[in-house]
C-alpha cells in the first residue's frame, strides 16, 4: 500500500502543477482573427511563487517514491518474483515460437517491469 502512495502522491502533484501551467498559460490574452480577446485568466496573481514552491515538495516526495521502490527490490521475496517472472517469460516466449536467443533478448529487455523498468 506505501508504495501505491508513493506513486500517487508524485503523479497528483504533477498533475496539479501541469494543471496550474496551463492555466498560467491561458492567462495571456490572444486574439482571433476576429479580434475577440479570449483565455482571460483566473489564476491567482502569485501564481508563479506557487509554481516555484512546488519544486522543493515534488523533489522530497521523488525520494521518497524511489527510496521505497528501492527498498521493495531488495526484499528477497521481491527477488524471487521478478526470477519467477523472467523465467515463466522466457519459457513461454519459447513456446511460442521465439529461438532461445531471440527470447533472451527479450527478457533483457524488459529488465525489471515497472516504474523502475527500462
């Protein structure tokens, strides 16, 4: 469950300060052909202060995110599934038709699945 957090928690944040780039960027006026002014902006006055204040807050809960997952693949358990993992891969890429080589390869490849994954 942590680590459900620690990705969520990174990915909300990111999600908001895209959210608030957006809506500083709508706030410069532009013109159609028209010349009907829209995108009139609703962000606050400081909204870059908030944006800045957000790079501190993202960079610690990064480290946590990635200290977490760090920790989860040292467990041995975690160890003993990706190994049962890349071998039910391998033989079943075999059975399916790949050559040995071609299916080490491809469990090269993948390395280890997930947010740590190549």
């Amino acid at each position: 469950m942590q680590l459900r957090q620690a990705i969520a928690v990174p990915a909300l944040l990111l999600a908001l300060a895209v959210s608030a780039g957006q809506v500083h960027a709508q706030g410069k006026k532009t013109t159609t052909s028209r010349d009907t002014t829209i995108g009139v902006s609703m962000a606050p006055p400081n909204m870059a202060a908030m944006l800045d204040s957000i790079g501190p807050v993202f960079s610690t809960v990064m480290g946590g995110m990635y200290g977490g997952i760090i920790d989860y693949l040292a467990r041995p358990e975690t160890a003993a599934k990706l190994a049962t993992f890349a071998k039910n891969y391998f033989d079943e890429l075999i059975k399916r038709g790949f050559t040995r080589e071609e299916a080490l390869l491809l469990v090269r490849g993948v390395g280890i699945p997930g947010p740590m994954g190549r």
